[in-house]
C-alpha cells in the first residue's frame, strides 16, 4: 500500500470508539463516491470487485458496510490512476441531494449557519464516523471537522464549500480551509475551492467569515422538517400519560429525539437545574430518566419505522443507536419482532385513515 494510500483510511485523530466496534456506514453512501469515480473515468466494475463488492448491493438502503472497504476502495483507485486531491474531485462531481437525507436537512435551513448546524446534529444519522462542531466564539467562526483519515476531512470539507457557495447563488466565500495533513496540490485545491488552504495546520475545518455565516440559502423546502416534527407531535400523544416534572421531560425528551441531545445534562439545562436535582426528582415521582429515555425511543422509532422514506439504519440513528445491532435488539425488545418484520406489517396493513 502506497503512502497516500495510508492516508485514504488512516487518521490522526479518531472518533472514539470501544474495540469490538466496526464503523459501518450505509452501502447508499458508497454508490454516491462510486458514481463519482465512474465520472472521473474509473472502471467501477473493476473497483468494486477488488473489495468484495456487487453493484447491484450498493442500491439497498439497509446495507451497511464497513468504513475500511471505503477506504479500500479509494486506494485501489489511487494505485490504479493516481489523481491529486481525489477527494476535492470526488466532492466537485457531488449533487446537492446525492446524500437525500442530510442534505434535505441542510436545504431546508434558512441560513449558511443553521445549515453547519443541521450538519453538526445529522451526521450520526447514517453512521458516518465524522464529527461537525461550530465554534461561533472565534472570528471568523471555525467550523471543527473530526474524521478517521484525511481523506474523510478533505471531501467533508470541500462538499460545504462548493455547496453552501452554489445554494447562496455563488455569494459564500469561507475564509479558508485548514487541514492537519500535507494536501496533494495545494495550489490545485485553492483554484476550485475559492479561498486559501492551509496543509499540516493544527486543525481540521473551514473558517467562515460571519456575513457570510448569515447569508441566506436560496433553496427552503420544509417537507422534511415538516415530517420531522409531525412525528414528534404524534409521539407525544402516543406516550404513556405522565405528570408533573416527568410530564416536562417526556415533553423535552419529544422535541430532541431526533435531533440525537438526549442527554440528561441537556434536558436539565433546558428546565432549568442541575442533572443531580433532576434525577431526584424523577426518582420522588417514582420513574428514572432512562425510562423516560427509553419511552421516548420506542415511541420515535415506532413512527419511523413506518415512514417508508427512511431506511431502518436511519432510524437507528435518529432515535439515538450508533450501530444498529443495538437497535435491532432494542427495536425487537420493544415490539416483539424485528424492524424488517414490523415495516412489512405496516405496508400490509395499509395507510391509516
């Protein structure tokens, strides 16, 4: 394996994860960076025999595959025909909507600001072990990226340029792009990215200038923010009749499910006290935060389940499960039966009246 090979699945700063994890993400996602070397003039077929792949398993929704094949994947690319900042280049052949969920949160943001935001709270919806954090504290506003390879970083960063500067109709310029790796063509990379890059920084992300932070996106479609939120207010009516303080934190825990800030220290600051005070509390009404938690859960992922435009690895993670095992115990626990077998039961069923 080639030394840029290395940096395609190698990174020096790692989401932390326990041993016996895998990160996996969706076979969907792959389609979208396979789709994009076929443009650049890659022999795909080629491609994806080499790592054990089919096309054809690329278009199931509720396939997921280890981030490791990804990485794979790009340095038999590499090794095949070596293109400078593949990455960049696998970004620029990238649609607005090729990722139709995270980036329908991102479009229906009204500005460049809010959609770093959704970017921040949605990323763990499809398993991608990479992390958005904006800093708003600092001029011009840093927004962090952590991933396992540079590879991760470089494409992250660059699909929020090139997309944040198309959806404000070209007016978004970040102040420049930082990255904690030697870049391949830095000159290259600052010609499409429209600002300056910066290699071996001691950070990963992009500056954003706050005007710019501020500019409107030209697109606004509130479908699935509207279906979000539908779904909130359906399982707040579905949930066990609660009172007092358990009543304002099933209300609070509702709101932030899909969202995924469902810690305890988050609902407390929200109503205003301490986790401490909020857990004795509960406990004088006789229930725990985590079965609240847990009602909340099983309620969400009732509804989505039977939201046919969601893939079951997407519900995982807006009802809080990073991997989906968990969630299919869990999933099974609750209901008695599978995901699978419970989606099947709902189209069996038919739309309600």
């Amino acid at each position: 394996m080639t030394a840029y090979a290395n940096s395609l699945t190698e990174g020096d700063t790692k989401p932390a994860r326990n041993a016996e994890s895998i990160w996996t993400a969706p076979a969907t996602e792959l389609r979208v960076l396979v789709n994009a070397l076929g443009r650049l003039g890659y022999n795909v077929e080629t491609l994806l025999t080499s790592v054990g792949l089919r096309d054809v398993e690329l278009n199931d929704p509720d396939m997921r595959i280890p981030c490791e094949t990804y990485g794979m994947l790009l340095c038999h690319a590499q090794q095949d025909r070596f293109t400078p900042n593949l990455a960049l280049e696998l970004a620029r052949l990238t649609p607005m909507g090729a990722y139709p969920l995270l980036d329908y949160l991102v479009l229906t943001s009204d500005t460049v600001g809010a959609g770093v935001e959704q970017l921040g709270r949605y990323f763990r919806l499809v398993g991608n072990p990479v992390v958005v954090t904006a800093h708003e504290d600092v001029e011009p506003i840093r927004v962090e990226i952590v991933a396992p390879a540079p590879f991760s970083v470089e494409y992250v960063a660059s699909l929020m340029v090139l997309h944040f500067r198309n959806e404000t109709d070209g007016r978004f310029v970040a102040a420049n792009v930082s990255f904690r790796h030697k870049l391949d063509d830095t000159a290259g990379f600052e010609r499409v990215i429209g600002c300056p890059a910066k290699s071996t920084a001691s950070w990963n992300g992009v500056s954003i200038p706050r005007e710019a932070w501020r500019l409107s996106l030209r697109r606004r479609d509130p479908v699935l923010r509207q279906v979000l939120e539908t779904q909130a207010n359906d399982i707040l009516a579905r949930l066990p009749p609660r009172t007092g303080l358990a009543l304002e934190v099933q209300r609070a825990l509702t709101a932030r499910i899909a969202a995924g800030e469902t810690r305890i220290g988050a609902i407390a600051r929200q109503l205003a006290m301490s986790g401490r005070t909020l857990q004795r509390r509960l406990s004088a009404e006789g229930v725990s935060y985590q079965e609240l938690l847990e009602d909340a859960r099983k309620e969400a992922a009732g509804r989505f389940i039977s939201e046919p435009t969601l893939a079951i690895g997407e519900v995982a993670y807006l009802v809080g499960y990073s991997e989906p095992a968990p969630f299919h115990r869990a999933f099974k626990r609750w209901y008695g039966m599978t995901p699978e077998a419970f989606r099947q039961k709902q189209r069996a069923r038919g739309p309600s009246h």
